[in-house]
C-alpha cells in the first residue's frame, strides 16, 4: 500500500484532494492550484467532466433544439409556409450529440489537466479513512492512502429510481441513455413531471415518439399552478398524454414491450420506459461517517454558504450537497470553495439565484412568487402580462406565455418573477439583475427596452403597475 501525503511535497505546498471531476470540482481545482496549492483530483469513472457536458445539459439543450426544428416542420405559426415533412437520421443527431460533448468535454476540463501540472489526477473510487485521509481503490487495481490538508466532496448526484413493482429486471432508461438514443423508439412511458422529465419527453414527442407521462401531481409542481396548466395545454395540444395525479405501481416488460399499471388502474403500453424521477446524492459509499461529515435525509451533505461542511477540513459543493442542482450553482460554490480552502472567507449567494426549464415554452423564475412572499410574511403585489400583449410575441404568432413581476408593497422593490414564454430563459436574466440592484417596478418602467424584443415584456409588465398596458402605443417610453 503507498502512503502519499503533503509532506511528499518539497514546496510545502497546501494539499487539496478533490473527490470528483464534474463543474464544481474543477472550478475548485482551479481556484486552488492558483493559490499555490498542490491539487489531487479522485475520479472513478472513465470520462471526466461530470453530468452537464457528458450527460446532461450539453447533450439535453441539443436534442431539444433539434426537436424544435423539427416541429417546426409540424406546427408552424406560419401557415402560408409549406413546410416539407422532415426526414430523421436518429443514428447520426446520436453521434452529433457526442461529438460536441467531446469537443466541450476536451476544451473545458481535460485540457485543464494538461496544462496545469499542480493538479493531479487519480483514477479510482475514494472513501474516508478519517477527516484528513482518503483510501482511493484504483481503477489499475491495487489501493493508495491520500492524506490532505483540505478535502472537497464534489461527487454530483445520479438519476432517482423508485422502488416500482417488477422494474428492477427491465430495460427501463434514465436521462442518460435515452438523451443518445440511436433509435427513435415509437412509444415511449415517461415517469416524472420535474425538468429533466418534461424536457426528454418534449423532445421525444416532437422527433416522432407517441408519448405518455406519469405525474404523481402536477407538472413542474413547485411552480405556480398557472405555469403549470399552461405547459400541460401545449404539450397536450402537441400529441402528448398526461396522466396526472397518478403513480406507476407496477411494471411487466415482455416481447420487447412494456406494460404498466398506474394507480388510477389504467394499462399503459409503450417500447420504451424513461424513468426520470430526480437525482440522488453519491455520497453513499464515501464512509462519511469516518469523516464526521453530516448529511440530509436524502443523503445530500450539509454545507454552510461558505461550503463547509460539519467538519472544517472538508468541504463540498455541486449536486451532492442541500444546494439547488443547477450547473452555474455548482461552478459559483466550487470556486467559492477553493478559494476557502486556501484561506479565503467567500460567501455563496443564491438569493437571486435563475433557473430555466427548457420546454417550449420555456418556464423561467428568479426570487419569490406570490405564494413563497407570502410565506415569508412580505406584503406583495403582483402584476401578470399575457405576451399578447408584448408585440414581439404578436410578430412571431406565438402569444401563449405570459410575464408575472412580484413586488414588495412597501418598497414597490421587484422581488420575484415567473414567465412562460419561448425564450424566457433569455429573458430571466434582465429581472433577476434587477432585483440584485434593488430596483423597483418604476425603475424597470422607465428604462430603454429595444422594440420588437421578447425582453421588452419586462418593461411592459413594469408599466402594468400603474397603468393599463392595452392603452399604451407602441414603443411606449
């Protein structure tokens, strides 16, 4: 057994070992190994890079974005177009996909490796021997001790399966496998109503696959019913079936078909199954218990904003710990993180923290809605704008959106925002600026918007507060 600890090193150099490869782990290596500090990185698996480039966002927003060209196709807003039914090469958007999460995978991690030579990477699976010591199982075989003076556990999370009767012998899919399908399959059972879900069986659906989905409530139940009527209207009025409040109990897969048994007794039948029911920690097999490392409930390790854990020398950041799984989240906590094992006092703020599901429409958020203020005992008010009357919305013919601003009464300072709109992931930006600024409703009202912008929504809803929208010119300053 080799025994490596700091002391190996003639410089003296802090030693940070780095329990993952993913977005916050490598923002973290950055920060460190510019602070003078000798970086071991652990990986287990084959591929760096985590789950945005390989296996999530990178691979998710392409196939989404094929899908909405092909509808295109299908549901113009534009009739006078007559639009040829499109042909799909499934094999070859499959190898596209990959090429470009290699490319992105190459450019923003592995070429990192190799022109930082403080940081060091190890290939095998870590557990703790203490809160200071690492036993790393090599991937060549054989096992290393790691001993460091700061540990970051940055071990991302993988996708959800629920105890189902008679799934566990299937071939079901998760996100990962069904996001580089080569085959467009042509029925499909989706179980979960979240992002990951609603994005896979949208694109599906739009690529040619008969699709059904299985929400135990409502869609993207965490955001306000309105949003969710919204979506479920255009994702029936595009060939979907949504089963809602309903839940998959159990499941049969013979002569290359599934069969499934909801809840409500209805018999659902499809080629293919897409369980994607959210994401669990993989924390599991790193004996946090030897660490003295405390987790959730769910298993997700528990850090302070400055991404401390409960025990000072170990940190953690990105989808393993309480934090929201966004990709942007784990990048800001990975480098606040690495900065903080080198002696730094970075705070994580997610008060103003964005997020985008990418349907279409897209649904975006920033702040509170009506329901959380409340909640919080904030006075509010609110104003929602339906994009038929934003004129970009009008030029495009696609008015099925609307833009909702929250304010607090007292300070009419803009404190939340919820749109549904075809980029309202664009759009989301502008307010959540606006409310890290502190401006109110009149101040967003009174700034240049360019004309025949979806953003301009924002200015128009500001007016809303004090005046009625529908009487307003064009261009109104």
């Amino acid at each position: 057994m080799h025994m490596s600890n700091y002391h190996e090193n003639e410089s003296g150099a802090l030693h940070v070992a780095i329990i993952g490869t993913g977005s916050a782990a490598f923002a973290a290596a950055i920060q460190a190994s510019k602070s003078g500090a000798r970086v071991s990185m652990i990986e287990m698996k084959d591929t760096i890079g985590g789950t945005c480039v390989n296996i999530g966002c990178v691979p998710s927003k392409i196939l989404i974005n094929a899908a909405k060209i092909a509808q295109e196709t299908k549901q113009s807003a534009f009739p006078a177009l007559k639009i040829s039914p499109y042909v799909l090469d499934r094999s070859m958007l499959a190898s596209q996909i990959q090429n470009r999460v290699d490319e992105l995978r190459l450019a923003k991690y592995e070429s990192i490796l190799e022109d930082n030579p403080s940081i060091k990477l190890i290939n095998g699976r870590a557990k703790f021997l203490s809160s200071k010591e690492l036993q790393i199982e090599l991937n060549a075989g054989g096992t290393e001790n790691l001993v460091a003076d700061k540990i970051l556990i940055a071990t991302g999370s993988r996708p959800n399966v629920p105890k189902i009767d008679g799934l566990e012998n299937t071939p079901y899919l998760t996100s990962t496998e069904a996001l580089f399908t080569e085959v467009t399959p042509e029925s499909l059972i989706v179980v979960g109503a979240s992002v990951v879900a609603l994005e896979i069986a949208q694109a599906f659906l739009r690529l040619g696959t008969q699709v059904s989905l299985i929400a135990r409530t409502t869609l993207l139940s965490h955001e306000e019913e309105s949003i969710s009527d919204l979506l479920m209207e255009e994702l029936i009025s595009e060939g979907m079936k949504i089963h809602t409040f309903t839940e998959l109990q159990l499941v049969t897969y013979t002569n290359g078909k599934f069969e499934c048994i909801t809840s409500s007794g209805s018999e659902l039948k499809a080629e293919k199954l897409l369980i994607a029911t959210g994401r669990q920690a993989n924390t599991d097999q790193l004996n946090l218990k030897s660490a003295g490392v405390d987790v959730d409930n769910q298993g997700r390790v528990i850090v302070g904003n400055d991404l401390q854990t409960s025990q000072k020398d170990i940190f953690a950041a990105g989808d393993c710990t309480q934090l929201p799984q966004f990709v942007y989240v784990a990048a800001a906590a990975g480098t606040r993180a690495g900065k903080n094992m080198v002696g730094g006092d970075e705070k994580l703020d997610i008060s103003t923290l964005p997020t985008v599901v990418f349907t279409d429409p897209q649904v975006a958020t920033v702040g509170l809605d009506v329901a959380q203020a409340q909640k919080q005992g904030i006075n509010v008010v609110a104003r929602k704008l339906d994009l038929e009357h934003v004129p970009r919305a009008l030029a495009n013919f696609k008015t099925n959106g609307f833009i909702q601003l929250v304010a607090d009464a007292e300070t009419m300072q803009i404190i939340g925002a919820q749109i549904i709109a075809d980029v309202a992931g664009e759009m989301i930006q502008t307010v959540s600026i606006a409310i890290a600024q502190g401006m109110t409703v009149q101040a967003l009202a009174d700034t240049l918007f360019p004309y025949l912008t979806q953003v301009e929504g924002l200015k128009l809803c500001a007016q809303t507060f004090t005046q009625d929208v529908s009487q307003l010119s064009c261009c109104a300053g």
